[in-house]
C-alpha cells in the first residue's frame, strides 16, 4: 500500500494497475483505486489484500485484429459504471488503462493532438545556434513529437543549416 501511496504523491495517480512483474504489458492481476486503500492503516498491506482481482474487472479487449477504439473503451466504461478500464491484449496482458478522467478530458478538449498510444503530442522550439542541436538530441531522446525552430527572420542561413541537420540527423 506505501508503494500505491508514493505513486499517488508523487504522479497523481490513483488507480494502478497490477501485472505479473509489475511491468506494462504484464499478466493483469488486479487494480487498486484509492478507495481500495484509503482506510487501511497498515501501509505495508500486500496489495493482493486489497485490490479488485481480475477475476472482478471489467476489462476491454484489444487485438491486432480487432483494436479498441477510444470510444469503444468509454463505452464500457460508462456501461460498467466503473472509474477505470484495464485493457488487455489476448494474452490477457495490460495493453493500457483508460480512465473516466480520459472521457472528460477528449470531451473538454476534443481537438487535442494525440498519438497512436492516445497520448498527448509533445513539442518544443530550439534556436539556430550550435548549442541548440544538443538541445534537439535531448529532445528527441525525451520523445518529443515535434520541433519547431524559433527565429526572427524567414530566410537565414542559420536556420537553413539547422532545418538540414535535423532531416539528415532525424529523418
């Protein structure tokens, strides 16, 4: 339980998933939410003692054949009447969680750019200067989505020679 507590306080999480390994893409053991945990006294509770089994779930199933939509999976999720939606592969290993929070947030923010995994894009700008190709490395490594590159004026020399670092560097 300390260790879902420390995940909380720490990325604001509250509800985990449980896997085999506890790794992404593990065997699907369970869930815990903060209700699961809120009143336990002792935090060094096994969360077996306290989390929903998979047995207990409500999951989502994906596959390459058949992939979840985003909406299908809020679907469920609202069918369900359940705060999270644990989606599995065939194997029935955690391919990603979907949350109630996901479904306010595509509706508040319906022209957001995301990714294949239905995360949000990511950008930065970096200058022209030599310095700022250390800068793109970083980023890359960081996985950003996109660069953009920040000058005051259209046709600089500077901004020619960084556009072609970056294409022969990242195509």
């Amino acid at each position: 339980v300390e260790d879902v507590l420390e995940i909380k306080s720490k990325l604001g999480f509250t509800g985990i998933p449980v896997t085999e390994g506890g790794k992404m893409n593990g065997k699907l053991l369970g869930l815990v939410c903060y209700k699961d945990i809120d009143t336990v006294s002792d935090l060094a509770t096994k969360l077996k003692d306290v989390m929903v089994v998979r047995n207990n779930l409500v999951v989502g199933k994906n596959s390459k054949d058949s992939p979840i939509t985003l909406q299908q999976a809020q679907d469920i999720l609202h069918a369900a009447k359940k705060g999270y939606l644990p989606v599995v592969d065939e194997k029935d290993c955690l391919f990603t969680l979907c949350s109630r929070q996901d479904t306010s947030k595509s509706q508040a923010f319906p022209l957001a750019s995301l990714d294949a995994k239905m995360q949000l894009r990511c950008g930065a700008a970096i200058g022209t200067r030599p310095d700022d190709k250390d800068r793109a490395a970083k980023l890359v490594e960081a996985g950003v989505d996109v660069i953009v590159i920040d000058s005051s004026q259209g046709n600089s020399l500077y901004q020619i020679d960084m556009i072609r670092h970056l294409k022969a560097k990242y195509p």
